[in-house]
C-alpha cells in the first residue's frame, strides 16, 4: 500500500477523527431554517459564550461569515478598511462588491500587520463625490502574512481609534484560536474589540464544516436573514455543528503542537540557502518561504516535494506555503523538513544540467566557470575551464576559506566570452562572513568572502564539461 503524502497544503485538508464521527453520528438534530436545530444552537449558544457576544450563527464558510458580517455593517456604496493582504479582499471574489454593492479601501501593512498610524486621515469627509467610511476590518491570524499573530496593543489601539470616529470593527478569525494559543490572550479579550467576529471550525480545530458569526443580537437576527438569502440556511445542521462542537472542545488545546511542528519546517528552511522566509518567520502554523528564481520556480519546488513524498501549495511564481495541522505529527514534519532540504539540494545539479551545459555549449572560449568541489557544494566538482591560456571567468561571489577549512559559497556566476560578462547561471547562498576580506589561499582561489567580481584564469588540466 502507497503511504499518502504529507499533506501540508492547508490546515483544511484533516479528516474527522473517529471520535468526531461518533458525535456527528449522534447529533440530535432538527430543522434549523424552519425553526432550529438543537446541536446547532448549542454550537451557537457555546461560541458566543467563548467569545464574549451575546449571540452567534452557524454558516457553511468563514467567506459567507465574513460577507454577511460586511453587509450587516454597511449599505450599498459604503466603504470599508483593511489590510491589503487579507482574506477578505484577496480569496472571496470581491464578494463585498458582486452582493452588497461596497467599496474597499486596502491599506499596505507589515506582513500583514497593520499599525495604529496607518489608518488615521483615512475616513473620507462627508460629501456627495464620495463613498462613506463605515468600517475596520483586521485578520487575525493573518494567512497571507505567514500567520502572523496581530500585535495585540494595534488591535486594541485600531479598534478604540475606530469607535471614537463612529466606525463599526469585524475580526476575520478564521485560526483565531492559533492567535490564543501562540499568546495566551483568551479569545474573548481579542474579541472584546471588535463588533462582529468570525471564527472558522474547519481549518486548525480540524471540523469537516463550518464557521460562526457572533456579535450583538440584533446583527446576528440581521445576519441570519442575509445567510438565507446567501443560499446558507442548512435544515439539519446539528451533523455538522457536532463536528465544531467536538473541535472546541478537544483540539483548541493542541494547537500548540501544530505551532512547534511549524518550527521544524522553518529551521529547514533557514537551513537552505536557496530559500528565505519572511522577516517575520512563522508565528503560529502557516510557513511560506520564497524559492530562488536561480533554483527554480515554486511550482517546480512543490513538484520536487511531491516526489518526496511532501504535498505542498505554491501561492506566487516562487513562494510557497506549508501548513502544519492535526493530521500530520512531529515525524511527518522532520520528514518534510529533510525533503526541503534534498529537494533545494537539487537545485545545484539543475543548475548544471538546466543552466550551464546549455550555456555553454558550442563556445568557442569558454566550457564552464564554477568553484571547485569544497565544503559540500551541490556544485563540487566543476571547475574554472578556459580554451586557452590567458581566457578569464568572472566569479561575483568566489569561494570562502577560513581558520575552520572551506566552506563554498556561490553567488552569481559570469562567462566571459567577448568585451562584456555574459550571464550563465546562478546559485544564491547566505554569505558566511560578508566583513571577511579576500585573500588568496592557495591554487588561485580567492580567499574570504567575495563582494566584488574576481578573475579566475585557468591554471593546467581541469576536467570540463562539453
């Protein structure tokens, strides 16, 4: 039997557990758009008590949670705030525009964060040329910021900043309980600030289904209204709301697991030359690292991982995103971790294969300009090659040799073939000490760290590639 990939493509990809199943089995349910459903309304009566509402309403999506919460909030024309990089602008169809007839206004954060001063002087003045301001929307965590913990005192500064100007404030929470569990701050005080709160069930509490939408009683009887006319009215909801009710009750405090486990894939990848995460790493369970367009694509990437074993998304031409969750464990983590490493390893023999050799092939002066095996390079064994005596390579990079032996560090690679450089390839490393002088070591190899373009001319019989 094929052992399945680790699927890091998402925390929406678990499987119900059997225990999960055995309460969705056993849900006592009724008809919940005629009038309710038990199970559900005790998922209801239960997530606005976690958060800190009076009310709350139990919907197929965290997209149809956060539109309705938009369209309680604004009419037609009206105009909300957020961060550029959130879900609501970027992953639900410009929904707030197709139903409800709004405008957004994004706002560039830091990794998603957005800071106090960045959205003072944003409301527009009441004239007949312009949309109205109405509301302040955050993401916490934030997907396309690696999951990015909101810093609390911005949360609570955005929010006090948008009561005294008369907005209205909706939490897009969809892995607010990975922002619990990374701070400790308890779901109620992070939703104490905003208005409406949306809470997904479906990705790290690991429910097959399902988001909630909590708030005050009226906007919730409002919300409940729009979820019929979204097509979002469920009959009998209590199979699926058993399933959230399970997840609260047993996988919120777990997270933390899926916090560590998202440690290992990022020492991997701080590991990696060839790969870089984002300034702010990954605080809670989502990695995204940007691949090296002198290895590859992303796409390329996710295909080298999926050969290992590891299943992976790709998000742009080179970033991707791995995300831990509670059907993988520790082992399956440190496994794809080792496949990052292998896979970007890789990355040096295409560099041969894909790069140089046709590159090169056919040159009249030149069969190939890299470093000599050392320190483990992927590239060991190439060699500086000239046709005749006197022929120079230019190395933007070179080779580093210190007091502890040598270690290879490549950067960009130039042929010299006429008057002017011409680029053939290339492999970004982390500089290993870039305040580190050149010297000569030995052999015609630079010493130290490299910044400037040093000749390399060629010296006797080197091996060469044609």
């Amino acid at each position: 039997m094929t052992t399945p990939p680790i699927d890091l493509r998402s925390d929406t990809v678990t499987k119900p557990s059997p225990a999960m199943r055995c309460a969705m089995a056993e849900a006592e349910v009724g008809d919940d758009v005629i009038d309710t459903d038990p199970t559900a309304d005790r998922l209801q009566h239960r997530i606005a008590e976690m958060l800190g509402k009076e009310a709350a309403v139990f919907m197929p999506s965290g997209s149809m949670t956060n539109q309705i919460a938009l369209r309680v909030h604004c009419k037609p024309g009206d105009e909300f705030l957020c961060e550029a990089g959130c879900h609501i602008y970027n992953y639900e169809q410009g929904a707030f525009a197709q139903l409800s007839g709004l405008v957004a206004r994004t706002v560039e954060g830091e990794g998603g964060v957005l800071r106090p001063e960045q959205v003072t002087g944003l409301i527009r003045p009441a004239n007949d040329h312009l949309v109205r301001t109405r509301l302040v929307a955050l993401e916490n965590t934030h997907n396309r910021g690696a999951g990015r913990v909101q810093p609390y005192e911005y949360v609570e500064q955005i929010c006090r900043w948008a009561r005294g100007q008369g907005l209205a404030t909706h939490l897009d929470g969809a892995r607010l309980f990975n922002a619990v569990a990374a701070t400790g701050i308890a779901a109620d005080r992070w939703s104490s600030h905003f208005d409406t709160v949306s809470v997904c069930f479906s990705k790290g509490l690991g429910a097959p289904v399902g988001s909630a939408l909590a708030g005050p009683r009226d906007a919730i009887r409002e919300a409940r209204r729009h979820r019929k006319l979204f097509g979002g009215g469920m009959r009998q909801a209590g199979v699926l709301a058993a399933a959230a009710l399970y997840a609260l009750e047993h996988h919120r405090d777990r997270l933390v697991e899926d916090h560590a486990h998202a440690q290992l894939l990022v020492q991997a990848i701080r590991d990696t030359p060839t790969l870089r995460l984002p300034p702010s790493g990954a605080d809670t369970n989502i990695v995204i690292f940007h691949v090296a367009e002198t290895w590859g694509t992303a796409a390329d990437f996710v295909t080298g991982l999926q050969q290992q074993g590891v299943a992976a998304l790709a998000i742009s031409p080179q970033q991707i995103r791995l995300v831990t969750h509670l059907d993988v464990s520790a082992a399956d983590c440190q496994a794809a971790a080792q496949a990052i490493r292998q896979v970007a390893a890789f990355g040096g023999e295409r560099l041969i294969d894909e790069v140089l050799r046709p590159a090169l092939s056919g040159r009249a002066l030149l069969t190939v300009a890299m470093s000599e095996p050392s320190g483990g390079s992927a590239l060991g064994g190439l060699h500086t090659r000239a046709r005749r005596v006197g022929d120079t390579v230019v190395v933007n990079g070179g080779k580093v040799f210190n007091s502890h032996g040598p270690h290879a560090t490549h950067c960009v690679v130039w042929a010299r073939f006429g008057a002017e450089p011409e680029t053939i390839g290339a492999v970004v490393v982390r500089p290993i000490d870039p305040a580190t002088p050149a010297r000569d070591a030995g052999g015609g190899s630079p010493g130290g760290f490299v910044t400037s373009p040093v000749r390399w001319e060629s010296r006797g019989a080197i091996p060469t590639i044609d």
